[in-house]
C-alpha cells in the first residue's frame, strides 16, 4: 500500500521541506482530467443528440409513408361515390325543382311532394360520412374541401326533414266513403327556396371538386404502382 501510494502520488517518503507534494502539479493534471471528461461528456451527448434526431426523422417518416398509404385506400373507397356526386345531385335538384312553381306552391299537390322529398332524405355521400374520421389521412386540402361538401349535404338533409316534418296527412271524416287522405303544408315556403338554392349550390361546386378528388386519387395511385414496379425491377 505505502509502495502504491509513493508511485502515485510522491515520488519521496517520508514528506518533509525537501519533499513534498507539488500541489500546482496535480492541480494542472486535475484540471487536464476534467478537461478530457468535459470533452467526452459533449462528444457522447452529441452523439445521443444526433441519434435522437436521426430517430425522430425516421419516425416521421414512416408516420408520413403510413398516411400516405391510408390516404390512397380511402380515396379509392370514395372514388365511386365522388365520381357520382355531381349527377346525382343534380338529378336531385332537377327533381325537387319540378315540384314547385315559381313561388313554391306544388305542382302536384303535398303527397307527391312528401313521395319524391322521402326518396332524397338520404346523404349525398353515405360512405364518406360512414368514415368521416379517417378523413384526416388524406391531403389537407381535400379533406377539407370534402368536410364542405358533406357540410351541405348535411344542411340539404335538414332542410329535407324539416320540410317533411310540415307536410301533414288528413284522414277524411269517419263515416265518408271514396275520399281519399288530403295533406297539407305548414311550414315556411322559404324553406323549401333555401333547399332548391342549397341543390343549385351543391350542383355548382361539384364538378371542379369531382374533378381535383380524381386527379388527386388517380395520381397518387398511379405514383404508387410506378415506384412499386420500380422497386421490383
């Protein structure tokens, strides 16, 4: 032990005034010590530094690929329906508007009315309320433009419901024989103006709309299949 101790720390022994320890000595190698630790902490800690970030960049990508490819099943899941939608919302506006004349008073009477509005009640695009919360995987701006659209078929829906709701069934009197039920209406002719104009509108925005939806599903589709053919060439 006292042989270890006079290696390492004095070169004589016993200390006295001719020996002793150099203390300046060992404060420079102390200091050169902290020094080289100082400069492996901040190595070691850049290098965790640099994986962290290498990490967080892969995850990102990946969770960018994963929506990616959810986006291009849900467009194709819509594609149809979308495809679809300005015919059939014009086919529902032609309709409705053979209803009425011009100042919304029915043509052929409240039943044919109540008949026609009961077949249109159902949401211009069933399967994309249906997965209204996976919306969010596609391209911000279409998921968005596609949230409008439903938007309006929802407000088409209710307009649809609260006409129905005024058109009323009148049995004839008990007693009378051959007359047939009468129906009326008690709402607002309002209503059934905001209606055509909501059809109309819906007519109008969704051509352009249709055709980005496609664009955007279709090309995307065909990027994938290109890198796919690519990647097993």
């Amino acid at each position: 032990m006292n042989q270890f101790f006079r290696e390492v720390f004095v070169q004589c022994w016993p200390l006295s005034d001719k020996c002793a320890v150099d203390w300046n000595a060992w404060g420079v190698t102390a200091a050169a010590v902290v020094g080289a630790i100082t400069v492996v902490v901040a190595v070691l800690a850049w290098k965790t530094s640099s994986q962290a970030a290498e990490i967080a960049a892969n995850q990102h990508q990946v969770a960018v690929e994963q929506r990616n490819g959810r986006a291009r099943i849900v467009g194709r899941l819509l594609l149809h329906e979308v495809t679809a939608l300005t015919a059939k919302v014009e086919s529902h506006e032609t309709e409705v508007k053979a209803l009425f004349d011009d100042y919304h008073s029915p043509l052929r009477g409240w039943k044919t009315v109540r008949e026609t509005l009961r077949r249109l009640q159902g949401p211009l695009l069933p399967s994309a309320e249906a997965m209204i919360e996976n919306l969010h995987n596609l391209p911000d701006w279409l998921g968005a433009d596609l949230a409008t659209v439903i938007s309006h078929s929802r407000d088409i829906n209710d307009m649809v419901r609260r006409t129905l709701d005024q058109i009323h069934e009148h049995e004839p009197p008990k007693g009378t024989t051959g007359f047939a039920p009468t129906y009326s209406y008690s709402g607002e002719k309002a209503l059934i103006g905001s209606l055509i104009s909501q059809l109309g509108y819906v007519a109008e925005i969704s051509p352009s709309f249709v055709s980005e939806f496609r664009a955007e599903v279709l090309g995307k589709a065909a990027a994938a299949e290109g890198d796919a053919q690519t990647a097993t060439a």
